[in-house]
C-alpha cells in the first residue's frame, strides 16, 4: 500500500518514519494542516480529541527541520506535563530517521538536568510556559534561531493561568516566527492572542460530525446524588461496578469531577480487587507519568482521572470512556467520549446523571444535536461478574510501546568518550561514514554526554558498525564501543 503522505513531497526520511509507525492515511486535520504549514502559513487548528492534531503539526516541523543547525528552530508549548512527554516522543518518532534531538523541559524534574540537555544540539524544543520562561531567564534556552512556534490546548493554557508566560514567551521571540495554534474552542482571550500574535491566520475546524454519534454508543443511567456525609454514594458506585463488570472492558477511563472524588473512587475499587490507576494535579509529576506509561502498557486496565491532566493525552484502543461524574462543562462531554471510537473503531460511552446533572445534559444534548439516551439498568448476571473477577486475576502482557518497531532495525552503541575529550557529533558521523557500505541515513540520534556518547544504527547495520569501530580511531583514539539498551 502506498504511503499517502508522500502526496506532500515529504523526504524520504519522514516517510519512512511515518510507515514504521504506521501513519499511511492522513486524518482530516492533518490533511488541512501539513499543506498549508509546508507554506509556512500561520494556523489556528480546532479539532476534537483523536483527531491526530499533534502528527499534523509535528510532521511539517520535522519536515523542516535541518540536523546541521546546533540551536533550536522550532518550539511547542503544552499546558501539562504529561502532553509535553507525549507529544516529545511524537515528534522524536516522525524525527528520528533525521536525527532530530528534541529536549522536553518542564517543572517537576531538576532544572540542572534540563540545561545540560539544552547545552547540546538540539531541533525541536517541547515544553510547559513555566519552565520554558525559567530557561529563557537564564539564558539556558536560545531562541534566535526560532522559525515556528506552536502552541497546544490554548484555552487550557488560559484555563491554567498561563496566559503572561505564553505572552511573555512570544515577545522574547525576536524572528517574526510562524505560529500554529490549536484549541478545543476559540474563546475571546484566544481571539485577542490571535489577532495580536498571528498573521492572517488560515482557520482549519474538524467539526463533530454524524459519525462520532454512529462509532460511539453512549448510556446514560440516572442514580442517586451523594451525600455530603458520605462523599461515594453506595447506590451510584455498586451501579457503577456493576457497569464495569458487565462491560469487563479490555481498557478504559474513568472521569471524575474532582482530585477528591479521584482518590476516593480510585481507593474504592482497589479495595474492592479491581486494578486501576489514577491521575490528578496533586499526584507526584514522576508518579502521573509512571501510571500514564503502566496504562499505555497494559499493567492495569483502567485510568480514573479529573479532566485538566487527562487532557489531551492520547491512548489507542480505549474500549470504553466512563463518566462517574457527569461533566461541567458541552465541550468536555464531547472530548472525554472522543477518547473512545476511534480509527474506525467502535466504542462505548457510559454516564452516571444524577438529579442535578439533568441541566447539564440537556445542555449537552443541544450541544451535540441529539438525544442522549436514558437506559434501564439490568442487573449484572452471574456469569459476567465472574468472567469481570477472572479478568482482574489475569496475568498482565504488556502492550508494545509507540514507536517500538523502530528498535527490531536500531541498534543503540555506547561509545567511550565526550564532552570532556571534546567529542562532537559531526567526528561520530565521520568515522561511522569511513565504513564500507554506510551512509549518513544510516545514523540516528547522537548523544554526547560528558564522558560517554550514545549513537543510534539504523536500517539493520548495528553489528557492521559495532564490529567495525573495535579497531577505528575516533577523535585519534581507539574508544571502547559496546551494546547498550
């Protein structure tokens, strides 16, 4: 099958990244996007949750991104943490065949770490506005070479309170870059920034159509309110469980309104012998994204989450979405069933409304356009509650990671020597070179630390390389070369 992005005259390199990974068919936004950032336009993106906006972005900034350059010419601000890790690792995929170096920098993790990455050469810079204004202080981070800016879940980043540092940040800014943003709605703020920052912006929308009603079946059932006295109401959790073991989904999300209710849930089900894991802005930043990776893997089957962390981040093959509280907001009924139904899959969208919700919902309704159906509660038979206990008592297998294709034709090399004796990228790709039969597309990503360099074989010719390098001179020396993971 051919790969419909060379429709974009993309270099072979990206191509080839992009069908490891499995992109062959552009999604609507990405369609819309690519083309028109290939024209070095300035965009505003709205789009649902799923919509591939991150790969729609991402592609042309990898596109355009060259490896000689040392400093960065392009950077992407994300509101959480956990989007800038995901979106990181998006952008080093589709980048990697061109060696790209792409430094995350957010609060969270020491800042010393960080600046010594940012020493080094990098592409493409991922980040929140709070640390990447605290570089930008420092003068760790340089931005003279910047030639687009992205900038991700805007109304999240005004929701956050992050509007200064995203205005500061632009205006320390001094090459008129390019500038994409994308948000789920446009609001006045948004518009004020747009009209400020932006040049003749071309607007692309990937509205909610038909189809998101057809891929995902959605359930509401009507319980009782809580009481103040007992923050999880026994009547809407046993319904909720039994739910859950009625469905037994493979993997799921489950929304609540608040950390609180989180902790709370999250402490109920464990208790009870259902694995699951759980997100919110208290929880230690290494522990979020420890349980976002367990649940991309496999090592439990269900996440509970608020709405502000889990927003935006990407899981494949959600089953399921459950809202244990029904949310606040039109919008975010939409983007926390969006995480469902996805690539042509079917999905299943199942809502607890209690009295005070019903206001919401008609809201919702005429939101979307359509009637959310109410349905009668049967109980949960025998056989599939025991088939639910059996699933929780199962063996885990985790699943492969993103990206993971690319490692059966990578091979990763330890090479002895760096900073400290002046080693440099371009003498690694030198002496790799020198090689009978290797290329400079045969070399990834080259990371010289201070006295050890990490560089990446590409295309299935790791051990020719690491056979070869036993006895060449690299920098005048003869280094120890080995396998690493």
């Amino acid at each position: 099958m051919t790969n419909q992005f060379k429709n974009y005259k993309l270099s072979n390199e990206i191509i080839d990244a992009l069908t490891i990974l499995g992109y062959t068919e552009p999604t609507e936004i990405q369609k819309e996007v690519i083309s028109l950032a290939l024209q070095g336009r300035d965009i505003v993106g709205k789009s649902q949750t799923g919509s591939g906006k991150t790969a729609a972005f991402a592609i042309p900034l990898c596109e355009e991104a060259v490896w000689e350059d040392n400093a960065p010419t392009a950077l992407v601000l994300e509101p959480t943490r956990e989007l800038t890790v995901q979106t990181k690792q998006e952008i080093f995929h589709i980048g990697r065949k061109k060696r790209l170096k792409v430094p995350d920098v957010f609060g969270g993790f020491p800042i010393d770490k960080q600046i010594q990455t940012l020493k080094q050469k990098s592409h493409i810079v991922v980040g929140t506005p709070g640390r990447v204004m605290d570089h930008i202080r420092r003068g760790t981070l340089i931005l003279s070479n910047v030639k687009s800016v992205v900038i991700d879940e805007a109304d999240l980043m005004f929701d956050m309170g992050f509007a200064d540092d995203m205005r500061q940040i632009l205006g320390e800014i001094k090459t008129n870059p390019r500038i994409m943003l994308f948000s789920a709605t446009i609001g006045e703020a948004i518009e004020d920034m747009i009209e400020r920052y932006l040049k003749e912006p071309v607007f692309v929308e990937v509205a909610i159509t038909e189809e998101t009603r057809i891929d995902i079946k959605q359930e509401i059932y009507e319980v009782e309110k809580a009481s103040e006295e007992n923050e999880l109401n026994n009547e809407k959790y046993e319904t909720f469980l039994h739910l859950l073991a009625r469905e037994n989904p493979d993997s799921c999300m489950i929304f609540c309104g608040t950390k609180e209710m989180v902790n709370v849930l999250c402490r109920k089900l464990r208790k009870d012998g259902v694995k699951c894991g759980m997100i919110h802005g208290d929880i230690d930043q290494q522990d979020r994204i420890r349980t976002v990776e367990g649940f991309r893997e496999g090592r439990f089957r269900y996440l509970i989450a608020t709405d502000v962390v889990a927003r935006g981040i990407d899981f494949d093959n959600l089953s399921h979405v459950f809202n244990y509280d029904f949310p606040t907001g039109r919008e975010t009924y939409v983007h926390r069933i969006g995480r469902t139904g996805r690539n042509g899959n079917t999905g299943i969208a199942i809502s607890l409304v209690t009295e005070s919700d019903q206001k919401m919902k008609s809201m919702v309704e005429s939101y979307v356009g359509y009637e959310l159906p109410v349905t009668e509660y049967v109980p949960v038979s025998k056989d599939e509650e025991n088939a639910f206990w059996q699933r929780q008592n199962e063996k885990v297998v985790l699943k492969k990671k993103k990206g993971a294709e690319f490692n059966k034709t990578i091979t990763k090399l330890s090479i002895s020597g760096g900073k400290k004796s002046k080693m440099r990228a371009v003498d690694i790709v030198g002496t790799i070179c020198s090689i009978n039969g290797i290329l400079a597309d045969d070399i990834g990503v080259i990371d010289v630390r201070d006295s050890l360099t990490y560089v990446e074989i590409l295309n299935g010719k790791g051990k020719k390389v690491l056979d070869a390098l036993q006895d060449k001179t690299i920098k005048g020396k003869v280094r120890k070369v080995r396998l690493t993971r």
